[in-house]
C-alpha cells in the first residue's frame, strides 16, 4: 500500500502536537507534514521527529497566509504527489471579551487566523486531495463553543474565538457539498488542557472557565487518540458535512 499522507496545521504544541505523536506511533507507513510557525523552535517537534525517524516532516505553515501555504502544497507535491488527510488544526485565541468591548481589528485577527486560514489551506490543498490513493479527508478541529444553540448563552467572553469558528463551519459544510468526492466535516475536541485553555483561564474575568477546565478537561493525548480514531474511521455517509463531537455525536449548529 502506499504511504499515508497527513498534514497537521499547529503542530508545534498542545493538541497539534499530540496529533503528529498519535499518528506516527499509531500507524506503520506514515508520513506527516507537521505545520508550524517556526520551524526553527519546533523543540518537541524535533523530539519527536528523532523518535519517529522518517515520519515527520517540519514545516512553515502560517494560518491565513497564501504564499506560505502554497510552499507547502509544493513541498508535499515535490515528495509525495499527494495528500489523503489534512487536519487544519491551528487557530488563535488570544482575547475574551464581550460584544461591547471586543475591538473590530482583534475580532478580524480571529477571522484571519481561524476561517480564513481553512479556506486558504483547502485551495492550496484540493489538487493534492483530489490526487490522493485513498479516500481523501480534509477535517478542521472546531469547537462546540462555536454552537449556534448550545453554549452561546454562557456570559462567557467567547465573542471572537466563537464567531471566528462559526464562520469556519460554516466553510467546512460547504467545502463538503461542492466537493462529493472529499470527506469533510468540522470536529470538536471537548474540553482539553491546551495551552489555550491555560491562557483563557488567566483571560477569563467571570470565573466561570476555571472550575469548568479543572474538572472536565482531559489531556492532549486523550484527546488525540480519540480525535484521530474518528478521524481514521470516518466517511462521507456517517460524518460528512455534520458538526461531530469527540464522543462520535454531534453538536448542535
């Protein structure tokens, strides 16, 4: 069979990283296109490109930024002709705040990073997805505070993060209409200890975060080895185009 091509957007730390591991330690004829914003500081990237020999390949992805993902597209066109799985990963999360208070040029940052950086990628990676041996994938990691219905009420200052993911789904959905030969759907992880969830917790002015991740989150690995498990067995006719939760449910829109 031939090599099984991943890319993993943010895979530098926290979920992304737990990603490549989980994946090169769960699969034999493997390769993975690891996306970082500094290679060159990628440490536990390194690590465990020394511990997987020949899995891992580092390289520069910036969120948003067309001419950085088309590098990309290129290098792994120039080594593999092709792509089965992509998992756009990376995403930024740097304020909370409410409508009131959320400046517009953060807000557009969000949208940059976390909608607009997915639909950068998939144009920079149809070709190589429709190239693919296998059944192609392009999976984006979500999140359930991106519900429409079920955690908005929360007087929590999600504002940019969650609007910035709204539009992202809605991306995704629609990637997985005009393309009925892709599986494509948005994936959210639960509540984990990223990075991410470390600093809300500092961001967060309610006291409502804290106790929330404390007793609910689980840790990156947990996390990956079921995230890649959904997404490994995954198909158009059981996933495509929902809003799937880490359990195998769905979230609602």
């Amino acid at each position: 069979m031939p090599t099984t091509v991943y890319l993993v957007t943010g895979a530098n730390r926290s979920l992304g990283l737990a990603f490549v591991n989980e994946i090169a330690s769960r699969h034999t004829d493997v390769a993975i296109f690891a996306g970082a914003r500094d290679p060159d500081a990628a440490t536990s990237l390194k690590e465990l490109q020394e511990k997987y020999p020949g899995k891992i390949h580092i390289v520069k992805f910036v969120a948003g930024d067309v001419e950085t993902n088309q590098a990309l597209a290129k290098l792994i066109k120039e080594k593999y002709g092709y792509v089965d799985i992509v998992i756009p990963n990376a995403a930024t999360a740097t304020y909370m705040g409410m409508v009131l208070e959320t400046p517009p040029d953060v807000m557009l940052e969000h949208f940059q990073a976390n909608a607009v950086g997915n639909l950068v990628l998939f144009q920079a990676t149809h070709d190589l997805l429709k190239a693919s041996k296998a059944t192609p994938k392009f999976i984006p990691i979500s999140s359930a505070g991106a519900s429409l219905t079920h955690y908005i009420h929360v007087p929590v200052g999600y504002v940019c993060y969650g609007a910035s993911k709204v539009a992202a789904n809605y991306i995704t959905r629609k990637i997985h209409f005009e393309n009925d030969w892709l599986v494509c759907f948005p994936l959210a992880p639960g509540i984990v200890e990223t990075d991410m969830a470390r600093e809300h917790r500092i961001l967060d002015k309610t006291g409502i975060l804290k106790p929330i991740l404390d007793s609910a989150a689980i840790s990156p690995a947990e996390a990956a080895a079921q995230l890649i498990g959904i997404i490994d067995n995954s198909t158009r006719e059981k996933e495509g185009g929902e809003f799937v939760n880490i359990d195998g449910g769905r979230v609602t829109w």
